[in-house]
C-alpha cells in the first residue's frame, strides 16, 4: 500500500497596477514590476461597451512569475502614485494525493483511516489512484460478487467530510459498459469547488439539506462581496482616469472643441456631486432623534437621549418573576384546546406551496429571511 501528497502551486499571478496615466508607457510599468519578479505579459485594461474596448481604465494588467515576498501595495512610478493588486491567475493551489490502497478489506480500513493528514489542507484536493473497492455497486461493478467492501463507509465518509466527488462519474452519470466481469477501482476524487455550476450535485456530500443550503448562502455571500469591490475599484479607477484628463485639459491653454466639451462636461459632473451633497448635509439631521418624551419630561441632549433608551430596553428585556398562583389561574380558565389534528398542523413542516404563496406576493428585493437574500434569488433558484 501506499500514499504520496504533493502540494501544487501555480507560479503565474496575475498583477493589476491602477491609477496609471495614459502617456505613461507599458515598457515603463514593465521595468518597475520587473524589480519584483518576472513580467511575461503587460496590457492596458480597457472599459468594455457592446463587447469592444473603448476607453483605458488607468490600469495595467501584467502577468508574473517569480514574484517576491516584499511586492508593495502601494508605490509611485515617476511621480505618480499607483496601487498594486496581485491575484492568482488561473491556478488554484493543489494538493496532489496518490495512492494503492491494499487488496485486504481490513487492511484497507485501516489504510483509509490514516487518509485525514493528507487531506486536511486549506488546499483543494485531487486524490486519485486504486482504492480496490467500489461504492456504487449497481453502476461500478458488472459481475462478481454483489457484496460493498467493509471498507466503504470509511471512503464515503472522507468523500462526505472534505467534500470531494468522483469527477469521472459526475461526468458520465449513467455510463455503464456490459462486461462479464469488471469493478471500476481506478478513480480520481477531487475537491467539488473545481467543478464547474457544481452546488446542485453538491447536495450529496452534506448531512442534510439545510447544511447545503448554507454553504451555498455563504458562498453567494462571498461572490458578492467580492463583486462588489470589484465594481467600486472600477469605478474609482474610472474617476481618476477622468480627474487626471480634467487637470491635463486645465492646464492645456489651447484647445480643441472636442477637449472644451469634455472640460466642461467634467466640471458640470463636479457641479452636480456638490448639489447632491448639499442636499444629503440639509436631510441628514431630519434622519435623527432629537428629542424624547419621558415620564419626567422631555429629554433633547444626546447623551440623555442615549441613556434613557438603554433604560427603556434594559427594563422591557429584563425577566422579572410572576405570581405562580396568578399564572395557574389564567391557564386553568383557558377553555379551548387544540385537537390533536390542529396540533399536527401547526407542529409540520411548511409545505413548498405554503413557501411559494408567502414568496411570490412580497414587494420586489425583500429578504424573507436574515440572510440578505432578496425574494428574487429565491424565485429564480427556488428549484434547486
């Protein structure tokens, strides 16, 4: 029997320096990282409409290898002063487990209980080599004996813990070839997050569905997030690219009827940003308690306003004890119970067309639940 674990990382980053005047050339922004590690590539990003570039978004976009340890964030080329952002590219770190896993069923127990340390890594997983059994009888094995191996909750239980799916018969779900005699033993299992639109055939490897369910929340949570900032950089990309055009324009005493529309197209976007803060500075204070009205009065400075709504809280979330005697009493004239079938009712399960009839109805982009996720995501993935 035997096992190797071989960690795996991808060399090629991708590294994105923003905030870069146009005149500023490729070759100079190349001799600058080219202190860092290797340039292979350097491009301009662009802004896309229509599916063609149109206009440069202050950004270049290098691939590198070799990079060192001490790669700032933060630097200036010339006089300009630029952020760096550096991202894997195209490479997910790995970890590589081979193994032969033994003939004997208690020997292979034995084997596959030791797998933990190799595969609890923050790396993903891709294990593939004989494990000499096989899960699913019905489809893997054509022939011999119908029995599954001792050995086989221990392998559904590595799949189930570390998340990893048989990437072979995720591809060909219902292949079976017709031989006489043959069990598939050769696999490869690797980590579900690199399979692609993987989170419905994700469902098996969790305990329940609510566990899945979860996890999908959690990484909608994150893809969000991070689509999120990605927009805002480009967007505050796009405002300084715009910001050094206006100063180059201002300080240019000749110019064009195209470079005067520009000017003062930028300088009636400065206007209107200056209105809307004006007006957002006059509404702030109406968003504002200002005053409360107490048992002893009327309460306008912030530090009482504060005070007095801890004590209001605190008093009405404090248990306090009831009268034993005075509960028994309002319980006993209770008259009407519930029958057993209103019990049953109540205690179930909400059925999928109770949940549809309370989604559908809801005004547009309300969460029915805490977790943030409007009432559209949960129309349009409500299948799943």
């Amino acid at each position: 029997m035997e096992v190797e674990a071989q960690p795996i990382e991808n060399p090629i980053v991708e590294v994105k320096v923003s905030y870069v005047p146009s005149e500023v050339p490729n070759k100079v922004v190349a001799e600058f990282l080219g202190n860092h590690g290797k340039v292979e590539t350097i491009t301009r990003e662009m802004t896309m409409e229509h599916g063609f570039p149109t206009i440069e978004t202050g950004t270049k976009v290098a691939k590198m290898i070799d990079i060192k340890t001490d790669f700032p964030r933060k630097s200036r080329i010339g006089h300009f002063l630029v952020e760096i952002n550096i991202k894997t590219f195209n490479g997910t770190p790995l970890q590589i487990v081979n193994i032969y896993a033994p003939t004997v069923g208690t020997d292979r127990l034995n084997f596959l209980s030791q797998l933990d340390k190799y595969l609890l890594t923050r790396r993903k997983v891709i294990m593939g080599g004989d494990f000499n059994l096989v899960l699913d009888i019905d489809m893997d094995r054509f022939g011999g004996s119908p029995r599954a191996s001792i050995s086989s909750p221990e392998l559904k239980r590595l799949l189930s813990k570390y998340h990893l799916i048989d990437i072979w018969r995720h591809q060909h779900s219902s292949l079976k070839r017709d031989r006489s005699i043959m069990s598939r033993l050769d696999k490869f299992y690797i980590s579900v997050d690199l399979v692609d639109d993987n989170w419905t055939e994700a469902k098996i490897l969790f305990s329940d569905v609510g566990e899945w369910w979860d996890e999908g929340k959690a990484e909608i949570k994150h893809i969000i997030i991070e689509y999120s900032k990605a927009v805002r950089q480009q967007i505050n990309e796009q405002r300084v690219h715009l910001m050094n055009k206006f100063h180059r324009l201002s300080e240019k005493t000749i110019l064009s009827p195209h470079e005067l529309e520009q000017l003062q197209r930028v300088r009636n976007n400065k206007k209107h940003s200056h209105f809307f803060f004006q007006r957002e500075r006059y509404n702030a204070p109406k968003k504002l308690v200002n005053a409360l009205k107490t048992v002893n009065g009327r309460v306008t400075d912030s530090d009482g306003i504060m005070k007095e709504l801890v004590r209001f809280y605190k008093n009405l979330y404090t248990a306090q004890l009831v009268s034993a005697r005075a509960q028994e009493e309002v319980l006993l004239s209770i008259d009407r119970k519930l029958s057993e079938e209103e019990k049953l009712t109540l205690e179930a399960f909400h059925s999928e067309e109770e949940c549809l009839a309370a989604l559908y109805p809801m005004p547009a982009l309300r969460t029915p639940e805490s977790d943030g996720l409007p009432k559209e995501f949960y129309v349009c993935f409500g299948e799943y």
